[in-house]
C-alpha cells in the first residue's frame, strides 16, 4: 500500500472527524480508509485513533503523528503544483492593490511591460493609499511601502525608498531655510496622513535620533497632492525620492536637511500564502523584483543611504 497516500487518508480522517466523511471527500469506499489507516497502524506499530460507534479521536501517538505528517503533505503538494506549474503560461486574472503615486508614476509602465510578456494576463489594479486585506478584499498581489503590520503574509523585500526633505524656491525665499530639524517647528509643513509614525518627522546625525512633531498647513492621505502643494510654494514635505526626485533634479524643489539622514521606508510585494502559488502571481512578484529590486539613485545634494529596512 502506499504509504503517502494513507498519509493523505489519514490526515483527512482527522480534519473532517470521521471515517465516513472523509470517504465521501476522497471519493473512496469507506472500507478503504478503514485498511490504509490500519495498513500505517500496523506499519508504525502504534495506535494512531481511538474508534467508537459515535466518536473518533487521536491518540497521543496519532496526534504527534498528525503534526508532523500535515507539513510533509503541504510540501509534496507545492512541489507538484510548482513542477505542474514549470510548463503552464501565467494566465487569467490578476488583482493587485498598491499606493496611488507609485502605482501612477512607476507600477503603471512596469505593469504595461508585464503584459506585453504575458498578455494572457488580465491585470485587475487598485490603486489606494489606505492598506488593504488582501484576503478579504480579494488581491492576490500587493505593493506595500511602510511597515508591514500583518505577519501572516508573505512579503518579498523590494527597494527601500530614501525620505527627503524638501520645499519650493519661493517658500524659501518668504519663510527662510531650516538649518536644524528642530527649525521645522516654526515652519509650514505638508504632512501625510498615513505616515506610520504620526505627525513626528524623524532625523537622525552622528548618532543622535531627532524627533520633531511638526504642526501641518495641510494633511492629505495622498502624496501627489502634498507635492503639488510644495510645487506652489505652500510648505515644507517629507516624501519618498521616487516622487520628488524629479523636482529636486530640475531645482522645482530644494533638499533641506541634507546632513540629517531618515531611515529609508522598505517596500515590499506582497501576497497572502507562499503555498500552491498560480503562475501569474509569482511571474508578477518576479518582475517587481527585477523592475524594482535595484537600490534607487540619491537625489542631488544628498548622500547615498545605505540600503536598510525597518
């Protein structure tokens, strides 16, 4: 008899309760789970179910024996869904949530560049600031930039983003330059309103951690809008490099601060289970990681950061 199937028996027996149950699931005579579940009994030499007219139960032995042999079974079934999947073309559809600005600015021609790959792929995307349950809401991929707070799922690292400081020309020219992070105080600034720590920017030099609690001209849960706000001279913003780094280049935006360094936010792709992965979910994930796993350029005026995650 073959072992890994009464394997697969017996661990049936044991999620459903019964005998009977897990007969109908398998599609067998319950006389054969009877003989594989005796068959890895005997084999073993110990009692792995205590069996009554009206109630089933493991025994020490058979729950140790449940533990051990649910894993292995996962295993192998992964093993031959990834080999199954070897020859299989990504296809059907594909949901992906990830932040309005990246999604706009950078995921857009990523997305347009997996497609032309795999163009039997229907990419359903929402793009959303607000962190979503990929389980309950459906996604099967997303792009988070910040601090995970769901452990459960799987999150493969991307490049981290480097914060910068930044502010118009003209909102310099009427207000001044900070010199110190503690200068912010008296100035206007643009805050996020998802930013994980709060309203508290934070700086760090020579080994000693700033924090400042800036007061907010404005607070918008989107960082374009923040970045429109900065381009027309109405404050102060702390946002990622990949949606200021263009402004700073062509002097739209200067970087303030530049001796003080922000520990980078990480980013990540991530997705719900690393088991019976489709195809389509894990070519996509590999082409973030080749379109985004590359540490991004430091802005002008600015030294590079070391590639860190929190």
């Amino acid at each position: 008899m073959d072992t890994h199937t009464a394997m697969q028996t017996f661990a049936k027996v044991v999620e459903l309760g019964s005998f009977a149950a897990a007969a109908d699931k398998m599609g067998q005579a319950r006389s054969v789970v009877t003989r594989q579940i005796a068959y890895l009994e005997q084999k073993y030499g110990v009692r792995l179910l205590n069996r009554t007219t009206r109630k089933l139960s493991m025994t020490d032995a058979g729950r140790a024996f449940y533990e051990r042999v649910r894993p292995i079974l996962a295993e192998v079934a992964d093993l031959e869904l990834s080999l199954q999947a070897e020859g299989q073309r990504p296809s059907g559809r594909l949901r992906v949530s990830a932040p309005v600005s990246f999604g706009i600015l950078h995921l857009g021609p990523a997305i347009a560049e997996y497609l032309q790959r795999y163009p039997d792929v229907i990419i359903d995307l929402d793009l959303n600031d607000r962190v979503v349950d990929l389980v309950e809401d459906g996604f099967d991929v997303a792009v988070r930039i910040g601090p995970l707070l769901d452990s459960s799922l799987v999150a493969r690292p991307l490049a981290p983003q480097q914060l910068l400081v930044c502010a118009a020309p003209s909102y310099l020219a009427r207000h001044g330059t900070p010199h110190q992070p503690e200068a912010l105080k008296q100035h206007r600034c643009l805050h996020y309103a998802y930013a994980s720590t709060g309203n508290e920017w934070h700086f760090e030099k020579d080994g000693v951690t700033h924090l400042v609690r800036v007061n907010a001209a404005l607070r918008a849960n989107n960082g374009d809008v923040l970045r429109t706000a900065a381009l027309a001279g109405h404050g102060i913003i702390l946002q990622p490099e990949f949606l200021v780094g263009d402004d700073i280049r062509a002097g739209r935006l200067v970087t303030l601060l530049a001796d003080y360094a922000h520990t980078p936010i990480s980013m990540y792709a991530i997705y719900p289970h690393r088991r019976f992965l489709s195809p389509k979910v894990r070519s996509f994930v590999e082409h973030l990681e080749d379109r985004f796993g590359a540490p991004p350029p430091s802005a002008p005026g600015r030294r590079a950061s070391p590639r860190r995650s929190r």
